[in-house]
C-alpha cells in the first residue's frame, strides 16, 4: 500500500508570491528593512520561526508574534482569494488517486487557518485521511515530524510514502522522514534542491506525464 503526502503552500497552491508580498510588507514596517530575495529566503517554517530568525527571540512576545502572523495572514488571504484554484491538472490528479484508493494527507507548516481557508474554499476535505498543520508539530521542516504523523495517521509505512513538495526544506525533511518526494518547481529551480534527497521527479504542475508512473 503507499500514500501520498501534500504540501500545501507552492505544492497544491501557486500561492507563495503572495505570501512573499504579506512577508515583506509586514517585516519592512516593523523595521527589518529587508530586500523581497531576503525575506523569501526566510520563508519556510513556522511564523513565530520566521520571525525568531529575524528579529531574534527578545524582540517580541508570544502574544505579539501570534498577532503579527494573524494580520499578515489575514491581508494574504484577501489578497490572495481572486487568484485561489488548485495548481493546473491537481483536481484531476486527486480525483485519480482518490478513484485508485491510495489515501492522502497534508503535512504542511502553514496553519490550521490557512490550511482550512483553502480547503473550505475548495471543497476539499474529503480527498484527505488526515491534515497536520503547524500546531500539531514541536519541530519544523526539515525535520521528518510532520511527514511521519501523516504517515502514522494514515496507517502507511513511510517508505511507501510519496511527498509532493515545493521547498528544498520540504524535500529534505521527507527524506529525513525514509520518503520520496516529487518536488514542485513553483518557488524554486531544481538547482535549488539538494542532489541525494530521493526525488521521483521535477514538475511544473501534474499534468506533467511522469506522474503517472505513480499508478
């Protein structure tokens, strides 16, 4: 039996430009004057993370970094919402998986309110066994956490699982997890990933004809 394990942000989502702009809109007016390529490199992880990373663990309280992750929330999801669709050939892929009977997950470190703004949306809750966001996880990509309790929520040995990811860290932490990954080529080029990290493939989206090899 395998399973397939999602991303969401950049992986079922062409949406990481827009939290690029929520992200430097937001770090510029609290003062980090950083370029938009500096802010992108920052952007995996945990808001709280993101912020830590840049401002250090003193700048800001708990409370506040849950507010500023709120509001920029918040202004990408309007932001976003007009451009908000699946990444070209995913509703057919997930309905083919689905039909296959191979079980799904998400294992993302976005949280339970942006992960639940794209599957109310969407009407996509029934395609997923289990979705484990942000909260459900004490350590962020790379390590294998996220991606081992979707495995272990599924019921699927890890090593037959397949991760769909967008990010480098995303990748490595399905491989740190024993898993193969297909990595998205949405917010980063294949230079950017790390050679050695079980990669099935490189797509653009999943019309790409070597997905099915996957069936």
């Amino acid at each position: 039996m395998k399973a397939f394990i999602f991303d969401l942000n950049g992986t079922m989502i062409n949406d990481m430009e827009y939290h690029l702009d929520g992200w430097y809109s937001m770090l510029n007016r609290l003062g980090a004057r950083m370029s938009r390529e500096e802010v992108r490199g920052h952007m995996y992880g945990k808001n709280e993370e993101l912020l830590v990373r840049i401002f250090g663990k003193e700048r800001f309280t708990p409370e506040q970094m849950e507010e500023i992750a709120h509001e920029k929330e918040t202004l990408y999801q309007a932001a976003f919402r007009p451009h908000l669709q699946l990444i070209a050939g995913l509703p057919d892929f997930l309905r083919r998986s689905a039909d296959a009977g191979i079980p799904m997950a998400i294992g993302s470190a976005a949280n339970r309110f942006n992960i639940n703004y794209v599957l109310d949306n969407l009407q996509l809750h029934h395609y997923f066994k289990a979705v484990i966001s942000a909260e459900d996880v004490a350590h962020s990509k790379p390590d294998p956490e996220v991606f081992l309790k979707c495995a272990a929520a599924l019921g699927v040995p890890p090593e037959n699982c397949i991760v769909f990811e967008d990010a480098p860290k995303g990748v490595e932490a399905a491989f740190n997890a024993g898993m193969e990954s297909v990595a998205l080529t949405t917010m980063h080029t294949r230079d950017e990933f790390t050679a050695g990290h079980r990669i099935r493939a490189f797509v653009a989206d999943y019309t790409d004809p070597v997905l099915q090899q996957l069936f």
